[in-house]
C-alpha cells in the first residue's frame, strides 16, 4: 500500500459510485480498506441513504485507518454508512441477493494474489458466490493490476462478459484496470 499514486483506487470507488448513481438505496460491500481511497472515493459519490460494508482481513488495517491514516483519505471509517467486518469478505457473500455491488481490491488480480485463499474468489465457484449475492441489476467491481484474459474468458463461459475500465497512470510502471461484470 502506497499514497504514491491513488487514481486506480479512486478510479474504483468513483466508478461503482457512477453505477449506482440510479439505485435508491444502494447495499455496497468493499473487499479490502487498504489506505481507505476507494472507500472515501465512493462515500464521496453515492447518496446518504447508502449502506456500505468494508471487509477488511487484517485488523491492523482498520486500527492504522482509524488511528494513523485515517487523514489520507479523509477518515472514511467515520462516516455514518460504513460498517467494518474484520474478516474474509467472502463470509459475507453467502446471502443470495443482498448487495447492489461489490467492489473488490483485495489482491492485485485475479492471478496475483496478496492472500493465496483468496484465489477461491476467482474460480467459478467463487465467481458464483460473488455473483448470485448481488440484487438483480447489481454489479462487481473488481481491481487488477492488469488484464488477465483467462479470468476474462471464464466469466464469458458463465454467461457474464466483463467491461474492462482503464486508468492511464504515469506515476507507475503499469495500467491497472477495472472489471465490471453486470448481472
């Protein structure tokens, strides 16, 4: 985690925010705090009547955010919709149509992964999870540092071609991307 560059993060929460720009009141979970910019991105751009859920894995996370870096991003973790699990987001995906989206930056892909379980979210399994916990008309969200064309074709064999979102960067060595996948 870095301040060094934060548009694909950014990028992240402004473009579920424009998705669900139509939804009254939106149901977000978010994989992952990290610095809170995606976090913050998205609070910035959905109504009040939003709820949105931060799963984050790690509890020394939520205690920097809370403690140290909460500045960064204009301590996100105050706002009155947030909500913080600290756990495995994927304990949260077992409910059938409980979220308008799901944002997910809590690897660097779906091929690189930071926790190696998390791979399971990835998988068609996975994939199946994630997909039937959104309400009709929801969406996933998912960042990656790059395009990953097998992950790509598995949604199209399961009937859920990704829109592919990119963010011109210059502050580092490579275009991180944003999957959409609309159901």
């Amino acid at each position: 985690m870095t301040t060094h560059d934060t548009g694909s993060e950014r990028a992240l929460g402004h473009l579920a925010a424009q998705l669900l720009r139509s939804v009254e009141r939106p149901r977000i979970l978010v994989g992952g705090l990290g610095m809170g910019f995606t976090l913050r991105s998205l609070l910035d751009g959905i109504g009040g009547n939003a709820v949105v859920v931060v799963a984050e894995l790690l509890r020394p996370v939520v205690t920097w955010n809370r403690e140290r870096l909460g500045h960064l991003a204009g301590y996100p973790l105050t706002d009155r919709r947030v909500r913080v699990h600290v756990g495995d987001v994927a304990r949260l995906l077992q409910r059938r149509g409980m979220w308008d989206a799901i944002l997910l930056d809590i690897d660097n892909g779906p091929d690189w992964m930071v926790q190696r379980r998390n791979q399971e979210l990835y998988g068609r399994r996975g994939l199946a999870s994630v997909l039937n916990s959104l309400r009709p008309g929801g969406f996933l969200a998912l960042w990656s540092v790059h395009r990953h064309l097998p992950f790509e074709q598995r949604l199209a064999s399961m009937g859920m071609p990704a829109r592919r979102f990119r963010r011109v960067t210059r502050a580092v060595d490579y275009e991180p991307l944003i999957y959409v996948v609309h159901v």
